[in-house]
C-alpha cells in the first residue's frame, strides 16, 4: 500500500510542482494534537488513491521555506497541487470523506 511521500524544501519542485498527477500536502508539525488526528487519514488515502493522486507530507518546523511560501499560518493545513498550482485548500482536521470529496474534484 502507498505511504505518504515525506517532502521537504529540497525535494518539493520535483514530487510536487513537477507531479504528473494532482498533489495532497499534509502542513503538519509533531507538536500539533489535531495533525496527529489527520495524520492516519492523511495515510490511508495515500493508499486510497494510489496512482491517482500523490500524497506528501510537510513538517512545517524542518520545511521552513515551503511553508512561508504558501502562507501556511495555521495547521494542520493540505493544499491540493495540479500542475504545478494550488488548486484547493483545506485547514483544521476534517475527516476522511470531506477529504475525498475536494480529492475528487480535481480527479
């Protein structure tokens, strides 16, 4: 089963902008009690959705420059990426078929 890809400041271009599919970024930090709710979610629609949709993930305290890029100032926040554009946002832990729902949008 796919697993979230870990993306980083140096690897975000590639797995990313660069993505031949739409693109769900998990804002996340290890202190942050509702990122932990969405986490597991998070994960099982990597696996939902693999080879339709790439799932990564964003440690807002080790990825300092993605974040500010994107202005994440509250999180847990996802952005949906497609072609190399956020297509949608999503902030707060809202549960597994609110997700599914702004995932299908974009398929």
């Amino acid at each position: 089963m796919a697993k979230a890809v870990e993306i980083t400041d140096s690897n975000f271009d590639q797995e990313v902008l660069k993505a031949e599919t739409p693109v769900l970024v998990d804002f996340w930090a290890e202190w942050c009690g509702p990122c932990r709710m969405v986490g597991p979610v998070v994960e099982e629609l990597a696996g939902d959705y693999e080879g339709k949709v790439k799932v990564g993930k964003v440690d807002v305290d080790s990825n300092p420059q993605i974040s500010m890029k994107y202005g994440i100032r509250s999180i847990p926040s996802l952005l949906i990426f497609k072609d190399g554009e956020v297509v949608d946002q999503i902030v707060g832990a809202v549960p597994k078929p609110h997700l599914q729902k702004h995932l299908d949008a974009q398929l």
